[in-house]
C-alpha cells in the first residue's frame, strides 16, 4: 500500500490552491473543471482539496478547519523557516506561532492558511 493523498474540505478550492502555489511554492497538478476539486504536487504525494459543497452533496457532514483548535495540521520542511513564514504571511497567511528553536534542535513556526487551517513551517528534523 502507497500514501496517495491528503484532501481538505475547504470553501474555495480554486482560491486555496492560488494561496498554496503562492504561499509555499507548491507546483498545481489541477483543478476540475466545476471547481469543487483540486491537487497539488508535494513530491511523492498529493495535497488535494475538495469544495465543502461537493462533500454535503455527497452526503458528508464536513466541517471547516480551525487554527486555534485543529483537528489536524500540513507540514512543510524548509532549511529557512523565516523566509518561509514572510512568503506565507505576504501571500495572505496569518501567523499562529512566530520561528521557535525547538529542544531537539528542529526551528518551528506555524502558520494558519486562508481556510483557517495549520500548517507548520520547520526544518527538517536532524
């Protein structure tokens, strides 16, 4: 078995991909035509949306990501975690939790997207 994807239920698919390609520099492996689902490549996997509407539709009970509760988070490595943050934050990101040099020596930030939902900002860890 191979870990394909992640999809987030989100308001707006084709404004969160938009935010993701410019807040992190994620590459677009497409949007559907109706708007209601989209993909994103992060390398060996996807990072995928699906519009809340299409889940109610489908006979889900989706709910909306919080920051200051998250139920989940998206991480991303990058050796400049500062840089990182600046790039979110001018693309339209709200800044959760400013860079932290954590014990086991990994930097940390977080950051949550348009959506409301986490995404953490770190170096790799060692």
């Amino acid at each position: 078995m191979q870990f394909g994807y992640t999809i987030l239920y989100v308001e707006d698919v084709p404004a969160t991909i938009a935010f993701y390609e410019n807040a992190f520099g994620l590459q677009r492996r497409f949007v559907h035509e109706t708007g209601d689902y989209g993909e994103l490549d992060t390398g060996g996997t996807a990072l995928a949306f699906s519009s809340l509407r299409l889940m109610t539709q489908l006979g889900k009970h989706p709910q909306r990501a919080s920051a200051s509760a998250p139920c989940f988070e998206i991480a991303f490595t990058t050796p400049d975690v500062q840089a990182a943050v600046q790039k979110a934050l001018a693309a339209g990101a709200r800044l959760v939790q400013a860079p932290e040099q954590m014990p086991w020596g990994q930097t940390v930030a977080y950051v949550a997207d348009l959506n409301d939902a986490l995404v953490e900002l770190c170096t790799p860890v060692a």
